[in-house]
C-alpha cells in the first residue's frame, strides 16, 4: 500500500512469517500473528461493548505485551497509555479527564487505578499475557455488555491515541492523535532511518511515551521491522539485551545514552559482536559531547533528532551518513514543514533566533476541549512549539531552549543548554542541568546541578571560574549543587521548569 494512513493499513507492510515484536527469553510475535491479534482484541473489546471511538486507557508494565496492546487497541478504537508509577490522585485526574470507556490492566497486577476506576464506574479488563505464546501474545478478559459497539475499522481522521502534556507550567493539555497523525510520523521516521524488513529496534523507552510508542515500536512496524522491548531502561541490563535482541539500532533520551556510557567499559565484548547501524537520540538536546562519545563507543553514527507529543512525534532529524550530522542541532525537517517565525507569526532570516512553528499531516487537529490554547498554539496557521531556535543556511535546526525555560536574568536572555555544554567540557562532570534560580533583584538567576565523573570530587569554584573563561560573566552559574543523580521526570526526560524548587534542600 502505497501510503497506509490508518494502524490496520500499516501493519500490512510486515512480511508474512517475519518477526513484528520480540522481547526477553521468548520467541517473536510475527506479523500474521500481530495482525490476528488485533482482530481478537477488537472482537474482545466489542463483548465489552467498546468499538470505534471507544476511549481505552492502559495501565501496564513496559515490555512485549504494551506494544501489542498499544498497536491492537490503536487498530480499533481510542487509546491513552498511562504511566504505571502515577498515584492514586494522578490516576483519578487522567482517568476523568480523559472520560475514559474502559481501563486496561494486567492480571495480578496491583495498582491504585484499579480503585480509582471503581471510583469512576470505569470498567476494568484484564490483560492476561500469553506465557505459552510468543512475545507480545495476550488475552482480554472484561465485563460483557449487551450494547452494540461500532467494529466498523477506523479510518483516518479518527483518534488513535490521547496522551497529555507534561504539564509543567500549567494544567496538562489532552493531545488526540489520528490515525494520519500517527502512521505519517511513522513513516516519516521509517524513511528518515532508511529502516527495512531487516532491522530490529531496542525498545528502552517507556510504553506511554510518544518516543517509545511511534519512534520505536510504530515506525519500526511501518517499515516491515520489527521492535524488540525490554521490561523498562536499566543500564545494568542494556547490554545483555542488546546480546540477546541482536539489533540494528536502538532509540533513547541523553540520560539513558550517558548512562549507558558509564557502563560501556565493562561491557567491551557486548559492544564489539554488537551490530548497530545507527543510534537514535530524541525528547531533549543531545551535547555534542555525549554524541562523540557514543561514536566512538559505538562505532555508529548517531541521529539526533527533535520530537514531541502534539507532532506524533517527529519534527526534525540528522540524516544517515553520507549526509552531514551537525552535533548540537537536530537536523533538518523530516516530515512537517518546519519554519522560524517572529512574535508577528513572520519567518525570520537564517541564524536568527525565533520561535520554532511547524505544519503538516503528524500535526495534532487541535487540543480537546481547549479553545484558548488552541487559538495561541495554532496562531497563524502554525503550530507553535514553544520552542526557541534558529535555522542555518542548509536549513539545519538548533534549539537554543524552550521559550519558558529561557533564563531572564535582569533583562539578559540566557539559553540552559549553552551552560550545560559549557559545564559539560570540564573532565571532572559527567552530567548538567542549568535551570532559572528565582532572585529578588534579578527576577532570575542561573543555577545548575551536576553530577561527578569520579569520585575525587568537584570543586565548585574551580568550575565557576571554567565556564566563567567559556561563557559571558552574567551567562555563569552563581550555584553550582554537586549530586549523585538529577532528579528527572517520568520519561527519564530532565524538566528544567520548576527544578529549583525540587532541590530547594540544597539551595
């Protein structure tokens, strides 16, 4: 099919008898497998009462079973993959908000949301893995219903998957994902990777995360490859998986790639019999130092590129070689038009600084039920990422920071991520996250938490004093806290908003 704009269309393009989902100590789901799946899910969530357009919220552990799931409920009605770790009042707010037909569980699986959609009148189906079966295989068990559901397939401009944003400076906002939105991304993804029938992707990113939902386990699907998922990040296990899945590349965010760097010189013979065409980094800026570093560990070249959830994920991306990569930007449009607009939603010259405004068919229609940041999101035409950057004359994009994350220290504009690679040249750190320190006089002042390469310590002055020969004096940070990790939020991402009152114990 030459352009599949829904999930049932996309998984034609795997082979017949071809792995489609792997995972630890089990055989593949192949692709006919997947695709008999779907079709059982949706005969299961039809006894539920619950067809097209049903709105499926799923609460699961990551792994094999989350990614067919993912795929099975997006192929027939409505889903919202939540985060397993939320709490009891997290689950009451997602689950109202989403107005939520249905809560998918796995069997013998303790969770507060269980009780919170008894709560709700929100029925509960089990998921029950298939542990004679393949990777990925599950049966559902729910309450029947005589209500006649809608198993009509859905088609493009239906919902195929809500999630929220992170809400970090305000109340989270419901994102509703097409089934164009989401296969366009796919695809995007596909060919900017030049993925065929034969890769196989590392799954480490969580299954309620745009990343690991479309830039690892979708895209992967659309090509004809196939993902294989590990239970959750664990560096201590990264390299034995990436034994035993035999992949040809894997995707992730820089705290898992520095992570994995730490471990990389105990596990030399993994690394060498590894096979990796690419490496893939995506969700936050990579340091160009963190990008040589796994180059030269790898011996692969590495993608950065630059996602979110209202695009389905992918906006820009590094090409493969023999194209260039430009450590410290995140490559050229691959999928939406992309463009650098003024405060007057005019475009601005190359290497000049603006807001980073995107368009195209992986754009989200709209937030749900949110007229007001509707009207200032999609100002102009554009979708407005609230992302800070510039364009250069190949039409590479650089981020220079999120336009609420950017430091405004008397007046003076500060971008975090050019302190964090300033910091991030001093041998003695190993990680860096600059963030706004509220001040009296100032209204902010620059602040950063790293954490040591060694155990000799880090001298904080010494440090000021480094960056000071790197960076403009009001650019330096006035604090410098020294930890053993920093703290990050559900999807291994660092938020830089609000950072300061999370550490305020040692500020």
């Amino acid at each position: 099919m030459d352009k599949p704009e829904t999930v049932l269309d996309l998984l034609q393009a795997g082979p017949p008898g071809a792995p489609a989902i792997g995972g630890e100590r089990r055989d593949s789901l192949d692709n006919e497998g997947l695709r008999a799946l779907c079709g059982r899910t949706a005969a299961s969530l039809a006894g539920c009462g619950i067809g097209r357009g049903g709105r499926v919220a799923i609460v699961l552990p990551n792994g094999p079973e989350t990614a067919a799931a993912f795929v099975a409920l997006a192929g027939c009605a409505t889903t919202a993959p939540l985060n397993p770790a939320y709490r009891a009042e997290e689950f009451r707010f997602y689950l109202s908000d989403l107005r939520a037909d249905a809560l998918i569980v796995e069997r013998d699986m303790e969770s507060p949301a269980r009780g919170i959609a008894a709560e709700l009148s929100v029925p509960v189906i089990e998921l029950a893995p298939d542990a004679a079966g393949p990777a990925g295989a599950f049966t559902l068990t729910g309450p029947q219903r005589e209500t006649t559901a809608d198993t009509s397939a859905p088609g493009p401009d239906d919902i195929a998957l809500i999630l929220h944003t992170s809400g970090t400076t305000s109340r989270p906002k419901i994102v509703p994902l097409t089934q164009r939105n989401i296969c366009t991304s796919a695809r995007n993804i596909a060919q900017t990777l030049a993925l065929t029938p034969a890769d196989r992707c590392l799954n480490v990113m969580p299954l309620f995360h745009i990343h690991g939902l479309i830039g690892a386990v979708l895209a992967s699907l659309a090509a004809g490859a196939s993902v294989w998922c590990s239970p959750g990040f664990n560096a201590l296990r990264f390299f034995a998986w990436m034994a035993e899945a035999a992949p040809t590349w894997y995707s992730a965010v820089p705290t898992m790639h520095q992570a994995i760097l730490s471990r990389a010189g105990r596990n030399r013979a993994a690394i060498d019999s590894a096979d990796l065409r690419f490496i893939r980094s995506s969700s936050s800026s990579l340091p160009p130092q963190i990008m040589a570093a796994l180059e030269e560990t790898f011996g692969c070249p590495v993608i950065e590129s630059y996602g979110m959830t209202e695009a389905a994920h992918q906006m820009a991306s590094n090409p493969l070689p023999p194209a260039a990569r430009k450590p410290g930007t995140v490559g050229v449009a691959a999928g939406p038009e992309i463009a650098v607009l003024d405060a007057a939603n005019r475009p601005v010259t190359a290497g000049t600084v603006g807001e980073v405004c995107i368009r195209g068919a992986n754009v989200t229609p709209g937030y749900e039920a949110n007229p007001e940041a509707n009207a200032e999101a999609f100002a102009g035409g554009w979708f407005h990422t609230g992302d800070q950057g510039m364009l250069d004359g190949d039409g590479y994009l650089t981020i220079t920071g999120r336009l609420k994350e950017i430091i405004n220290r008397g007046g003076e504009k500060i971008s975090p991520r050019e302190v964090d690679e300033a910091l991030l040249d001093h041998p003695a750190v190993a990680q860096a996250v600059t963030f706004a320190l509220p001040h009296d006089k100032l209204g902010e002042e620059v602040a950063a938490a790293i954490v040591p390469a060694g155990k000799d310590g880090v001298d904080e002055r010494a440090l000021r004093n480094f960056v000071a020969r790197r960076l403009a004096d009001f650019k330096v940070p006035r604090r410098i806290i020294v930890l053993e990790e920093i703290p990050k939020g559900a999807t291994g991402k660092v938020q830089r908003i609000g950072l300061h009152e999370k550490l305020a114990q040692f500020l």
